[in-house]
C-alpha cells in the first residue's frame, strides 16, 4: 500500500517533482496535488506572451488532464489549504474534510509585493503573478487605459510589454539607476532600455513611488522628486514574497523563504518544501530552473535515493520585452576577474564574458544569446579556457570547429 | 560629348618601369583608369607583361597627383599660375646665376623622363645657361656600365641586344636579379633554356629567385666580382680559350690587364680564395665560361652600385674582349639597365660627365655641339655628379636646385643627409606628378605638375637600344604640362627663345635625331640621322626602332663583333682594374654588410606602384633578410622587429630568416620612404661612397649591425580615407582594395586605441575589448559598409588582416559578416588564402598550398589550377618553393621524386 504524498500548490515546481517522482519512484506514493488556482498547471513564464497576444490562453498548460490522471495523480484546484497539523500529518483545507499525508511537499510559490504607499489599495491597483491578473490586465488594454507598471525588473519588463504589445500606453517606473540590476550590468541595461524604449515603452529610473492618487480609484501616481503621472492603472511588479504562512503557523522554521536543507527538507521531517518559497543556504530563488533542480533533487530523497541539491548556478535566459537576455554566474566581474567585451548597439547586441583565474565565471549577453547554452556549460563545469579565449566571444562554431575529416 | 569618346581607342605605348621597354597595349575605361595588356607586336616582350606592368591601369588615378603650379609663400605652398610660377624661377635662376655664376645652379633629372624632357633640359643648362650641373637618377642605377663602356669601347654603347638571349648557349647573371627585376626577359631566358637547353648561372651574394633553378649559383663574398672576372680572365689566357686574331687586331692593353687580373686572382685557388666560393664551383664556371662560344654576360645593380663598380664592369667586359664574344649573335656582355629611360638619358647626354648626343668635354666635341646648337655659353667641363652635387649643395656651393621626376630625399644614399642639405637652398624647384613624395616634404619652393605616363608623349630607349614610343592615352589632368614644355618657357623667360621654340615632342625628336648624326660619318655610335627627317605623323606612328639608325645605314647593325671601337685608334681597351676592396670597415659595432635592391612588385619609391592594392599584397611590409645562423647569433627572430644601424642612420624592419641570404650580410629594399613607413627610409642607411670614374654611389655593401627590436602589439587598420595614425607607431601604408590599409606595432598602452578611435570614427561603432588578453579591436560602419576597422593584439596573434580585408572590398556586409567581423576569421568558416604570391591574379599562399596538397607538384598543375604564375610567370620560384616544402603525405610522388 503506498503512502500519500501531499504536494500544496499546483504551479511549475509541482508538476516538475510528480514528473519526476513518476520517473524515480513510481508506485511508491500516492500523490495528491492541491492549488487554489482554479485551472491544471500551467508555464507561468509564458503569461507575458499570453499578455503580448503571442500565446493562447489555454496553450501555457504545462499537463493535460489525462497525463495526470495516468499517473494516478490526484489534483485538486481550487481548493485552499488553511493550515498544516504536522503532529496528525493532516492538511485542513477550507471547505473539505482534511486530507491525510505522510509525506508533504510545499511548493506555495510567492506573491508579488505591493508597495507599502498611500492609494496603494485603490482600485485599478493590480500586480501580475497568474492568468485572473492577466485577464484583467487584458481588458485595460483594450480599453486603451493608461498604465503605469512599478518595477523594472524581469516581472515588470514582461508586463509592459505585454501591455504596450497589447495596446495600452504604458510607464515602466524603476526605482534603480538600471533596469534588472540583478541580472545584468551596466551598458547591457542601458542597451536593454533602449531596445525596449524602441517598443514604445516610456522608462523612468531612479523613480520612487510616494503616493497612487485618487477618489476611489486610481488616477495618478506621484513620485519622490514630487513629479506626477496620470494613469488609469497601476501594476506592481516590484519584487516579491515568498508563501510562508502555512509552514510558519505549523511551526515549521522560517526566514524569508520557508528553510530547508541539501534534500528540501524543513525542520519537520517528513515536511519538505521546493521553488519560490523555499530558503537554501540562505537563498530564495524567483527562477524556474533551481526549482526543476530542486525538484530532480527531492524525488531521488523520496524515492529512498542519494541526492544533494547543492544550490543554482542562477541563470536568466529568455526574451524580455522581444529582445533576448543571458546572464548567469558572475557578470559583474568582482576583483581579480578579467572582462571582454563585444559591443555592437546597431546591431542590439552586448556580450560580456567574465573570467577569474582562467576560468569562465559569469556572462551577460543582450541580443545574440546563441552561444548562450555553452557560456552556462563553461560556467558550471568551471573549464580551463585559456585555449579558447581569443575565439569563444564569437561563438562555439568558431572557438571549437567541428574537427575536418 | 560625344556618345563614342574618342579616347577610348586601344593605345601602343611603353612601360614606364624598368628597362626592358615592354610594348603595352592601353585602353581607357572612360572612368580615368585604363585597360593594359602587353602589345604582341613588340619585340621587346611579344605580348607578355610583368606583374607591376599588368597592374599599370591600377596606378593612373588621380588622388595623389599634383594638379597646379605652386609657390611657397611665407612658408605655406600656394596655387598660382602657370606664367607667375616660371616668371619666378627663370627671375630667380638669372639672378643666381649672375651672383655666383652658372655652376651655382643644377639640374637632377631621372630616367623616368623622355628622351625629349631630357633632350631639353640638358641644352638650357649645358648650352645655355653654361653648366654641366646637370645629373640623374641614372646615376644610381648604370653610370658604371656608363664608365665601363667608355673606358672599353670609347662610347657608351651596350652591344647586345635581346636575340643574343635567345640565341646565347650560356647565360651568365652578375648582381642581377632579372627574375624579379626584369621578369619578361627572364621568361624570355627561360624559353631559351627550354627549348634550347641554353644553361643559367647566377652571381651573387644573395640567393634570389633568379638563383633558385640555375646549372651552377656562386655565392661569391660582397664585391668580389672583378677577383672572380680576373681568375676568369687568366683561366681563359692560360687555357688557350683566347680570340688571338681578334685581340691582336681590334685591342690593346692586353698585357697589362692580364698582368693585373694575375695579381689580382692568378688560380683557381687564388679566385676561390678571393671570392670565398669552393675551387670546385670555380673551375666548373670558368670552365662552362670557356668551353661555351655563345655566352652573355648579364650584369645589373650587383656590379654597378659599388665604389668600384667601373672595374667590375671591365672586368667582365675583358673576358668578353679576349675572347672576341661582343656583339655576335649570342655572345656579348649585357648591362640590364633599370629604368625605362635611362639609356634615352644616357644618348641625350643628360649626365654630369657627358655633354650631348654621346659626346663629352672633348675640344672638338664641345666646339661642334656649341655650333650645332649655336650656343652662347656652352659648358666646357664635366659637371657635378649626383652625390658630389648634393655635397656642394650642403656646402652651399649650389644654391638653386630643379629636381624633375625623382625622389632624390629617398633614393640617395644618406638620404637624411640630402634631405637636410636640400633645405639649404635657395631656390629649389620640383616638376612632379605626385603631390607629396619626400622630395616634395623636403620643402620645394616652387613646385610645377608635369605629365605623368599615360598622359606625356615622346620616346624612350631601352635596354637594347630600342628606341620606342610612349603615347598618350589620358587626357592631361588639371594643369599639368609635358617636361619639355615647361623647360622650354622657362628658356624663353631667360632669353633663348629662339633655341627653345618647340612646337612638339617632334619638333624635339628631330633636333636630337640630327644632332645624333652631325659631322658623325661613323665616327659615333649613337646616331640616328635617319630619323631627322620624320614627319609628325612619321613621328606619331613610329614603330619600335634599334639605333644605330644612319642615313642610309643597315638595320639592326650589331657592334664591334669586327672591331670598330670608337676609341681614337679604334682598338677596344683591356682595363686593368684595381685589386677589390669594399669601402667602409666593418668591425665589432658594425659587424654586417648590408645589401639593398628592389622587391618583386614595387618600383622605386612607390610614388606609383603604391597606388596598386595588387602590388601591395607580395610584400607589405619593409623588410631585412638575415641568414638564419647571423639570426640566432643576433637574437634575430623570423617575422620579428629588428634595428639596423649604420654610420649614417637607422631603421626598424620585419626580419625574414632566409638561406637565400649570405652569412653577414643583411638585404633590405630601396622602395619605402617616410611616406608610406614610419622606420623604413632605407635611403637614411647607406654610405655614400662613390666610385672614382662613374661617380656611382656603393649602396650593397654598407657596414651595419643589427639587434632585435621588440614590440609588444601589432596590429592594423583599413580605412576608405588616410589615417592619421598615434605618435610614437611603427607603421607602414599600403594601399588596398577600397582604401588604405596600415601595419603597425606598437608599445604603448592598450588605451590609447579607444580614444584614437573615437577622433576617428563616427556614431555606428562596433567593439572588441580583451585588454586583459591585450586585445582591442574595433570597426565603424556608413550604412552597411566598413568604413574603418582596427585590430590590437598581442605581437604573437594580432590577428588575420587578409579575412577583414576581403570584408572591407565589400561596399556592403552582411548581418552575419558584421557579427563575426572583429573575431578576424570568415564568417563561412573559410580558411584566408594568406598572402598573395601571384599579383597578377591575386592568389593567395594559402590556395596555393591547398593546390599542392591537393596534387599539383608542378608550378605548370599550379597554374592549371589557380591561373598562378601563368601571366608574369615572376611567382614561379616561389610556386616551386611552396612545392618543395609543402609537406604531401602522397607516397607516391616521394618514390617518383626518389627514382628521378
């Protein structure tokens, strides 16, 4: 007789650990699924695209029904879960009966933030974080409402663009001197702004959100330096924060993210946590390729395996506002790294490659992300590349010739 | 205009390079550019050209062409016209001369010039104006064979003529590299060999490519040629190979010149001793020498650039007199002379030391040139000779100079010296067709545009005493002028207008045709009086002619095969020439001999081959040749920098390791100047000893050292526009396709490139930065097109400038081949075909290995394959060179090669 198996929150993480639970441990659990977004699965980096017009709707579902039911998988959403009792390992859901786990997983992802401003619970003030939001958001563009989005940073990006695309006329607001600091230097945010400000995209930086204007619903956003924007809507795409309620008022151990060791595991055994809302090491990742890591890591455990999840070489790699973005590893280039530098701004393309001690340690690359896969390869395998330094800004093709016969 | 331009018809000209006197076929495109092909019809080369002749239509532009008459004005040249500029020069001549007399004033002319430029200039200044201050270029070049034929047959006659190549059974090459230097007539050569099994032996200190295929190749030691001529000489006395009948009836001074050469190199053993080769290869020369009726004796620059070049000279001229070998079919001495017009300038008189028409400072000379002319004030006595005449003009003994067609800031030796000595002057005029040439840097004060080939017409002489036509086939471009026209009106400002009222170049011809044959009856060689009665259109459609030309007289009248020297007596003169010794010590700081000579496809200075991204692409660079033991004694590394220094100055140059090269000796060619390399002036290095009778300075054997010099970047740049390149740069322009391109190195900071950059380039910048790995490369764009690209690197990889070049021809590139532009490799992941060996049809090193690899083990399958080598054929030592060091792991052809 198998033993259930509890995943709280249907989203990527998810479905990546059933899939690969599926592969490791078939049999061995029964695996229930409970969300409290009302659809299947779905590829939550796609909702810019859906925004943009680019991607249907229902196309992002990352499962069908039937891929689930063959593995016998339970899925319930819609359904909320109010608490854990990790003494009586039973879920209360709202609404049900409770539900019996002997193993839970806690994949709750995070919420967007919202500042903390006066107007900011006005009407008209949304954030961007599933498809209710951007159904929403789709319906101010057709109207044509002006939008300011507060953030600029890979959230923020993708819902400008997709609003621009998507026919609103929209502010980006930043609070810092560059758009995605935390993934991309200087000049490449600069090259960013301006590939994105050619879509039509109005960027204000170093703009600090004082105050959202208006009688009941939005009407202007007002910032620091005392300066004013009309909109009819605002977004909030400025950061955000980790689902932890649920473990916390179980007791479980809590910084930002709920804790977990090198197998996902929380301070109470049998409750084990992955993606948005999982702490490592002191990091909480907001990429969906640590939580696939995490995922492989913590069904090789489940399935009684050795496994060790020993944290993300992070890496963004994806279109942001059309224009392809790479960054991994050490772009900033620290003390006692060497940085070269391809440039070329006609042609919308910068391409920094770090290296410390004759290793590759970090890229940026905005543009011509060709190359991108083998950059991170370098990275993670941390190789000698001194044989390849003159070539390898110009591509692998180049740097490593397929070998004439 | 009119729909068919006129001047669109295919033109019989002359080449204007060296002195062969190739007949060139030109057809102008309309655009200011021309179609060239060798003129079948031309019995100098039959339809073939060389590889800087093919190129010729690439050189007739006009961006670097000096357009109008200028005048320096408190310092800066101003544009003025044509009659103020010749107001001032003949007012400021005529007021010179009457200060300090005739001899304050000079001209020096260049064999570059027609024989009527030539003709006119020599008469105003030895007719007229009263001075014999009147030398060429030519002096560098042949004044020795000059001295040589003087001294041995009493005129300056060259007795062979270009049969005697076809038709000779032994070919012997002094100091000549006619591979490179006069490669028509070497294909020419090589038919013979060919086809008549004729057999080459090559002398020379280096080992060039006309040394790379020969029967025998003596690497005698620098200037020992008359020690090599003597143990010839005396090998052939005591062998019975003697013409007795001959030299008993045609010649003196047999005796004592014998007794000379005996002193001088009375053994075999002795010559080997004295020329350092092995006894073996001298008894196998002297033997071939003797026991082959049908023998030219080639010599060139190796035996005339010598402070002793006139006895090398008569030297050999006295193995061919002893043994009657002169001026028969097949058998003669041969002074290849390397100017198109040099012995056009040479039958004018346009030297220090003669006064017109073959004739000198003899009384009766004098006295009839002075009626022929009806001179006023004739020179009654030899002349300044180049390097003695820029000497007096540091003295400040000359004050007023007229440089017309010539580099002489360049091409003299100490050329730094000569540059400082020219600012002395007083007056300094230049007739030229490029603006800024060195001499032109020297800071002339008047500066006139003269006609430049393709726009002047007249006649020149070549090697063979064949007097052919230059014709124009372009239009005279901004105000430039004919050389006789400007002389001309300069004669009548001074008062001889009557003398000087030339209507044509064939009013001109006529006048030095009859003077040619006044009061002659025989007695001068050079006479051409059959040709003083042409009509213009005589003139115009005149066909390619060898004097003598008598009235009356037969064609293609040969020499002194019976005698009839033009000596007093008639005998032509054994010399005893002096024992050999090279000027100048070499020692412990200057432990080197340093050669000089020309490359396979420049010219000169460049002024005009530059202008042809084809002839740049051989060799790019200036550069010194070293053996490989002097290289690794001196820390020498192949394709490194080194510093060559010498008495006079200093020069920093790629080094080429080479077995070609002697033990301590260095070469370096004579082409770059300040003009188109930072380090390259070769001029500055040599010593500028001369040789007593011709007055020809010693540029082959100048003391020197040399010591590596390091850089720590090279680099390049292309750009459509000239650059204005950092201080502080070893650089060298090149002219490419589309633009110019510059080689430099460098060891300044990385840094500095940037900001440069950005002086020069405008918005649309692409940019490569790897300053750790030393890297900084760079290209900016108009549109689609390169509009300048820059590539730093480390000295060992500054990466591949024949792949960016290929992009830079392009006047648009491709997104892809702008993305892969600054990673300096093809885009397509081809291979560049590395530097080009064949000019004529621009192909590569790198294909031509591919061929080899690929089976062609012959430079014939090249051809076939890549068209390589099959115009010029000058690429064809190299073919073979590549052939036998390309590695072919193809068995077979190594047994084959084994067995045969």
């Amino acid at each position: 007789m198998s033993e259930p198996l509890v995943i709280v929150g249907n989203g990527m993480a998810a479905a990546r650990l059933v899939d690969e639970l599926a592969k490791t441990a078939l049999g061995r659990y029964a695996v229930a699924v409970i969300g409290d977004e009302p659809r299947l699965a779905y590829n939550r980096v796609l909702l810019s695209s859906v925004l943009a017009g680019e991607t249907g709707s229902h196309e992002i579902e990352l499962r069908p029904a039937d891929w689930w039911r063959e593995r016998g998988v339970t899925v319930r959403y819609g359904y909320r879960v109010t608490e854990i009792d990790a003494g009586r390992r039973e879920l209360k859901i709202a609404g049900e009966e409770s539900m019996e786990y002997s193993k839970l997983v806690l994949a709750t992802g995070s919420t967007p933030l919202r500042l903390n401003v006066p107007g900011a619970d006005l009407a008209g003030v949304h954030t961007f974080r599933d498809t209710r939001d951007v159904d929403l958001l789709l319906t101010l563009a057709a109207a044509k409402k002006r939008v300011v989005v507060v953030g600029g940073g890979l959230l923020g990006l993708e819902a400008a663009y997709g609003l621009a695309k998507a026919g609103a006329p929209v502010t980006l607001l930043h609070l810092m001197d560059r758009l995605m600091e935390r993934q991309l230097d200087a000049p490449a945010a600069d090259l960013l702004k301006t590939l994105v400000e050619r879509k039509g995209i109005r960027i204000l930086l170093n703009a600090s959100t004082a105050r959202i204007h208006g009688d009941g619903h939005v009407e202007a956003v007002e910032l620091a330096d005392g300066s004013r924007i009309e909109a009819d809507a605002v977004i909030f795409a400025a950061g955000i924060r980790p689902n932890v309620a649920l473990a916390k008022e179980a007791g479980i151990a809590v910084n930002r993210g709920v804790v977990v060791n090198d197998v996902m595991q929380t301070s109470s055994s049998d409750i084990f946590a992955l993606g948005e809302c999982a702490e490592h090491r002191g990091t909480c990742y907001g990429l969906v390729e640590p939580a696939y890591e995490q995922a492989r890591v913590l069904a090789r455990h489940l399935a009684g395996r050795p496994a060790a999840y020993q944290g993300s070489v992070v890496s963004t790699n994806l279109k942001v506002s059309g224009v392809s973005v790479f960054s991994a590893g050490d772009f900033m280039g620290g003390q006692g790294s060497e940085s070269l530098v391809l440039s070329d701004r006609r042609r919308g393309t910068y391409k920094k490659l770090v290296i410390a001690d004759g290793r590759l340690t970090g890229a940026v690359l905005i543009g011509d992300t060709v190359d991108a896969l083998w950059y991170l390869e370098l990275i993670r395998n941390r190789d000698k590349v001194a044989a390849i330094r003159t070539d390898m800004m110009f591509g692998r093709a180049l740097a490593l010739p397929p070998k004439a016969a | 205009m009119t729909a068919i331009d006129p001047n669109l018809r295919t033109t019989k000209t002359t080449c204007p390079y060296c002195g062969v006197g190739c007949g060139v076929l030109a057809t102008p495109d309309g655009k200011g550019g021309a179609a060239i092909a060798g003129d079948p019809d031309h019995p100098a080369n039959f339809g073939r050209l060389c590889s800087k002749g093919s190129a010729l239509g690439e050189t007739v532009g006009l961006e670097s062409r000096l357009l109008y008459p200028m005048i320096r004005c408190k310092g800066v040249l101003e544009r003025v016209a044509w009659s103020d500029a010749l107001d001032h020069v003949a007012h400021r001549m005529q007021h010179i001369v009457a200060r300090d007399g005739a001899d304050a004033v000079a001209f020096y002319l260049s064999g570059q010039l027609l024989t009527e430029d030539y003709y006119v200039a020599n008469k105003l200044m030895k007719g007229f104006v009263g001075t014999a201050n009147v030398d060429t270029n030519s002096r560098l070049c042949m004044s020795s064979s000059v001295a040589g034929h003087r001294r041995a047959f009493g005129a300056d006659t060259v007795p062979g003529c270009y049969e005697d190549l076809d038709r000779a059974d032994l070919l012997v090459f002094v100091g000549s590299n006619a591979a490179w230097c006069h490669p028509v007539l070497f294909q020419r050569m090589l038919k013979n060999r060919g086809e008549r099994g004729a057999r080459m032996i090559v002398i020379d200190p280096r080992r060039t490519d006309t040394a790379s295929d020969v029967d025998l190749f003596l690497g005698l030691k620098p200037g020992t040629d008359t020690a090599l001529f003597s143990g010839l000489f005396v090998h052939l006395a005591d062998n019975g190979a003697l013409d007795q009948d001959y030299i008993a009836e045609n010649t003196s001074g047999f005796d004592d010149a014998l007794a000379r050469a005996r002193n001088i190199a009375g053994s075999v053993t002795a010559t080997a001793l004295a020329t350092g080769l092995s006894e073996q290869d001298v008894a196998t020369f002297f033997k071939m020498f003797r026991d082959t009726a049908k023998v030219v004796t080639l010599y060139s620059q190796g035996v005339n650039q010598s402070a002793q070049g006139t006895d090398k000279v008569n030297a050999i001229l006295n193995c061919h007199l002893a043994t009657g070998r002169i001026g028969k079919p097949g058998a003669s001495p041969f002074s290849l002379t390397g100017q198109p017009n040099a012995m056009g300038g040479r039958e004018v008189g346009g030297l220090a030391n003669m006064l017109a028409a073959h004739m000198g400072f003899t009384p009766p000379d004098i006295d009839r040139v002075r009626r022929f002319w009806k001179a006023p004030r004739i020179a009654t006595h030899e002349g300044l000779k180049a390097v003695q005449l820029f000497e007096a003009i540091n003295r400040g003994e000359v004050k007023a100079l007229w440089v017309m067609g010539t580099n002489p800031a360049v091409s003299l030796p100490d050329a730094d010296f000569v540059r400082a000595a020219l600012k002395k002057l007083e007056l300094f005029v230049v007739s030229e067709n490029v603006l800024s040439n060195d001499t032109v840097e020297a800071g002339p004060h008047v500066l006139l545009p003269a006609l430049a080939w393709g726009e002047k017409s007249g006649t020149v002489t070549n090697s063979e005493r064949r007097i052919s036509r230059q014709r124009a086939f372009l239009p005279a471009p901004g105000e430039a002028r004919p050389d006789w026209w400007i002389l001309s009106e300069t004669a009548k400002r001074l008062g001889f207008g009557d003398s000087f009222s030339y209507k044509s170049a064939a009013d001109i011809f006529r006048e030095h045709a009859a003077l040619s044959a006044f009061e002659n009856d025989g007695r001068r060689d050079f006479d051409i009086g059959a040709l003083t009665s042409l009509s213009d259109d005589a003139f115009d459609a005149l066909k390619p002619v060898q004097w003598p030309v008598r009235e009356g007289g037969t064609p293609g009248e040969r020499f002194f095969a019976q005698g009839g020297f033009f000596t007093n007596d008639g005998k032509g003169r054994f010399i005893a020439p002096e024992v050999p010794v090279l000027r100048g010590e070499t020692g412990p700081s200057r432990p080197l001999r340093l050669n000089t000579g020309r490359i396979r496809d420049q010219w000169h200075t460049m002024t005009r081959t530059g202008l042809s991204q084809r002839l740049g692409a051989h060799l790019p660079e200036p550069f010194v040749e070293i053996h490989p033991d002097d290289a690794s004694k001196y820390g020498i590394a192949h394709d490194g920098y080194a510093r060559i220094t010498t008495d006079y100055g200093q020069c920093i140059l790629k080094a080429l390791v080479s077995e070609g090269q002697q033990r301590g000796t260095l070469f370096v060619p004579i082409h770059w100047s300040a003009m188109n390399a930072s380090h390259g002036r070769v001029g500055a290095l040599v010593q500028s000893f001369t040789d007593p009778f011709s007055g020809q300075p010693e540029a082959k054997a100048t003391p020197a050292a040399i010591a590596p010099y390091e850089f720590v970047f090279r680099g390049f740049a292309l750009s459509r526009k000239q650059l204005e390149l950092p201080q502080n740069l070893l650089w060298t322009r090149v002219t490419v396709t589309g633009g110019f391109g510059y080689l430099f190195a460098d060891n300044a900071d990385l840094a500095r490139w940037p900001a440069w950059l950005e002086g020069v380039a405008g918005e649309d910048v692409a940019e490569y930065r790897d300053f750790g790995g030393g890297v900084y490369r760079a290209a900016s764009f108009a549109g689609d097109r390169i509009e300048t690209c820059l590539f730093v690197g480390p000295a060992h990889d500054a990466g591949d400038w024949e792949v960016v070049k290929s992009l830079f021809v392009a006047d648009q590139v491709t997104d892809d081949q702008r993305r892969m532009l600054l990673s300096g490799k093809s885009s397509e992941g081809a291979a560049s075909t590395g530097p080009i060996v064949c000019a004529c049809f621009g192909v590569g090193r790198g294909s031509i290995c591919d061929a080899i690899a690929g089976g062609a083990r012959t430079a014939a399958e090249i051809g076939a394959k890549l068209k390589a080598g099959t115009n010029c054929g000058s690429c064809i030592p190299e073919l073979k060179r590549l052939i036998a060091t390309t590695e072919v792991p193809a068995q077979p052809a190594k047994v084959a090669s084994a067995a045969g």
